[in-house]
C-alpha cells in the first residue's frame, strides 16, 4: 500500500508541473512566427538599429575618472590657458586635474612616479625619461623657442661672455642645451670660458636679474615682457631663436617643450586622449587669436601674468601645435643636435618609433 501511495504522489506531482509550464505558456509573449501588428511608424529593422545604437553609447560610457596633467609654468602654462579654465569634457564622466609646476626639476620626479597622466616638459628631458623606460609617449610639441639672453652691461657679441656670469634655469633642459650649442657654434666652450650660474625656477629668474644680483641671464618670455615693465635698463644680447637658425640653417624656431601622455591611459581611453591632444591644439591656437582674453583667464587662475604682459609677450612666446609623430623627421634633426651637445641629457641616444604617439 506504501509503494502504491508514493507512486500515486509522484504521479500528481508531475501533472502538477505540466500545469504550471502549460499556463506559462499561454501568458508568455507572442514569437517571431505568430502575426503581431507593428507599433506605427516603426520597424523589427529600425527597433533593432535603436536598441544596438544605444547599447554601444552604453558601453562607451566610462565610470568616473580623474585624470593628472601637469606644466611648468610660463610659455607652456599660457599654451593650456584655455583647457585650465574652461574644463572642456573629453568625455562623459571623465575630469581632468591641471597644475603649472614652478620648479621644472619637478617634472622628472612627477613622471618617472608615474604621478600625472598627461605632461608637457621639455623636448629632451620626454627622450631622456623614454630612453629610461618610463610608460609614456610624445604626442605633440607646443611651444617652439621663447628664449632671449639679456645683459645690463655693455657687450654685444658672444666672445664678450668670456669670464663672465650667466644665469639661466633649467640644467640639462633645452635651455642649457641650445645655450651650449649656440655658444660652442660661436667658438666657446660653454664650461671653461664662461661661469654658468643655475637657477631653481622660473620664480627666481627676474628677481635675481632685477635686483643686480645677476648682470647676464637667459630670460625666457613671458618673463622678459615683465620686466621690460620695469626701472631697469638692459638690452637683449641674443634671440636664441635666431642664433639658432643662424647656427644650424633649420627655421622656425626649435622645439623647446611637448606633450607626454602615459601608456595605460593610451591603451584603456584612447578616444580621452585624442580629446585632449585636440584640445590643447585649439588652445594653442586660441591664445595666439585672443591674448586679451587669455591674459583674464591667467589672472583669474592667478597665474602671475597680467593681462598687458600675456599680449605683449604673445608674439615671442612662440606658441603653436605639431603632431609630433607627423614632424618625426624633423624633429630627428634636432635630436641630433641635442644628442651632439650633450648625449647623457637625452638618455645616450635618438628615441626610437614607440617613443611617439600615433592616433
């Protein structure tokens, strides 16, 4: 009777089951092969393209994220006035942090650290890091050569700094670099005929200059705009840029500083980082067409530079934008010069393809 009974449970709970998927199916959604009457004015075609476009822009849609970028300031601070003050979105939910660094010693510490994600640091020191191993890449150059040396004494040729003080920023950096080769072009030797004084930063290069302290000095602009501002008279002894072309026949300035961007933020949001690149070339652009306005956005950053300096020094400033991988040719040439003048302060050789970042 057991045996009889337990057969009899199973047997109701099965047909139980039958019913309940029976009932299921009745309620459940009518399939590709039933008649269904279409929504008006929409097609199984355009109903499908809308679900998968709006899957993509769902999939495109980054999690939060904040992103570093880092300048020194003056010439290369000015050519990202835009991007720091207005905050364009690279992309939804994307930010970017940006810091004009006084000390350009800073910069090597920051990006071998792997602190900051986007970089623009001098042209020698971007091999230099490379050529260590650090992740990153050269994406661009913008700014190309704001350097002018600057006297209270009266000299005029470059044989009149033998014996001499020059004060100057940035040991190892394009300025003492294009310093040595101009002056090794003109038949010095930058270490034996002349005493080469190196300033922290950019904060001391007027002051020391305007106090008497130094009598001689590599002067970058906007800075020298500054103090043509002030009660001390002083000529300018060389346009570095000039005596460049003069030295070396190639035109249009050197390039002094670039864009670094980091390898992960290349591989993970590329789109993000040809947003920024795009960005900072219109900025660049953007500065050169409206100094007046760039000169407010400066002084409301509290940069420093006052609106009059920012238009007076803009045509010196140099400022305009190249993909740096589409120049590599003539970037090369200069490379070259760099690696003449001073192998160790590019890393001991020329970079080589994966140095530069392609779109």
């Amino acid at each position: 009777m057991n045996n009889l009974k337990n057969r009899i449970q199973k047997s109701m709970a099965v047909l139980m089951v039958l019913i309940m998927v029976m009932s299921l199916s009745a309620c459940a959604p009518k399939t590709a092969n039933e008649t269904v009457e279409p929504a008006a004015e929409a097609t199984p075609e355009a109903t499908s393209t809308t679900a998968s476009e709006d899957n993509e822009e769902a999939s495109t849609i980054l999690e939060p994220l904040t992103l570093r970028a880092i300048t020194p300031e003056g010439a290369t601070t000015i050519a990202m006035l835009k991007m720091i003050s207005e905050q364009p979105v690279l992309k939804e939910n994307v930010t970017v942090e940006y810091e004009s660094l006084t000390a350009t010693d800073l910069l090597a510490t920051e990006i071998m650290g792997e602190k900051t994600d986007f970089a623009i640091v001098p042209t020698n020191l971007a091999i230099k890091l490379y050529n260590k191993g650090v992740p990153y890449k050269f994406a661009s150059i913008n700014t190309h050569g704001n350097l002018y040396m600057i006297t209270t004494l009266d000299i005029t040729s470059w044989d009149d700094l033998k014996g001499k003080d020059v004060y100057m920023i940035g040991q190892g950096l394009i300025p003492d670099l294009i310093f040595r080769h101009l002056a090794k072009s003109n038949g010095l030797d930058p270490d034996k005929d002349m005493n080469l004084v190196y300033l922290s930063g950019t904060t001391e290069v007027a002051p020391t200059f305007l106090s008497g302290k130094s009598t001689i000095t590599i002067m970058p602009e906007p800075l020298l705009s500054v103090v043509s501002t002030k009660d001390v008279p002083y000529t300018v002894l060389f346009d570095f840029q000039e005596e460049f072309e003069k030295a070396t026949g190639i035109s249009g300035g050197f390039p002094q500083a670039g864009l670094m961007v980091k390898n992960t933020v290349v591989e993970a949001y590329p789109e993000v980082v040809d947003a920024f690149i795009s960005n900072l070339e219109e900025s660049c652009t953007w500065v050169n067409e409206n100094p007046k306005e760039a000169g407010a956005y400066a002084e409301d950053l509290e940069l420093g530079t006052p609106t009059p300096i920012i238009v007076k020094a803009m045509d010196g400033l140099n400022i305009w934008h190249e993909n740096a991988y589409e120049h590599r040719e003539s970037l090369e040439k200069f490379y070259n010069i760099l690696l003449e003048a001073s192998p160790e302060a590019i890393g001991g050789k020329l970079p080589d393809e994966g140095f530069y970042y392609k779109k």
